[in-house]
C-alpha cells in the first residue's frame, strides 16, 4: 500500500491506495474525538477516519454529495492513521491537542 500525507497548495494532503482502492482527502483541520478524526475545509466537513465498532477496522470516509450517496469508505491501516494525526499536529492543524491524545490511546 502506497501512501503519503504532506502539505500541498495551503493544507494537508493525504492519500492511500493500493490496486483496490484510493483514498484522498485535502484538509485545513482535523477535529479529534475519542474514537473519531474529522477532516474539515473550509469549516465544512469532508470526510472522517473511525474505529468501526470497537474492532481492528480502521475506517476513513468522504462526505459527497454524488448519486444520493453521503459517503464513500474504505478500510485504512492505522500506520496511515497515524500519520495523518502527527502531521496535522506537527503543522497546527488539530483543533484539540488533548482529545488527540485521548484519540491516540483509545484507537491507536
């Protein structure tokens, strides 16, 4: 699985993907909560990574608006979890450091 999480034109690029799947989200925030990580831009949200059920799935999900569908998911490993939060905290882009902390210890 390929990956990567840098900055690119003013916010935080991520990506995965493997001869499956893609996932990319461009963000300017990320909201964590216990379980959750939300990807804002622009103040709205657009996507969120989440632990489905309390199980090993680690799931990131787009907002779109296509064909009547409010999301897309994909399953993703938690080595790209991790980098997405150490990257929008090492850029100040985490709304919350403690509830990052919190997130880091329950689902990571």
């Amino acid at each position: 699985m390929e990956s990567v999480v840098t900055e690119h034109d003013g916010r935080l690029l991520a990506r995965i993907e493997n001869d499956r799947m893609v996932f990319e989200v461009s963000f300017d925030r990320l909201e964590p909560t216990d379980v959750t990580l939300r990807f804002y831009r622009n103040g709205e949200k657009v996507g969120s990574i989440y632990n489905d059920d309390g199980t090993e799935h680690t799931m990131a999900r787009l907002t779109t608006a296509r064909d009547g569908n409010d999301f897309l998911g994909v399953e993703v490993p938690k080595s790209f979890v991790t980098a997405v939060l150490d990257a929008a905290e090492e850029t100040g882009r985490v709304t919350d450091d403690i509830a990052a902390e919190g997130y880091r210890l329950r689902v990571l």
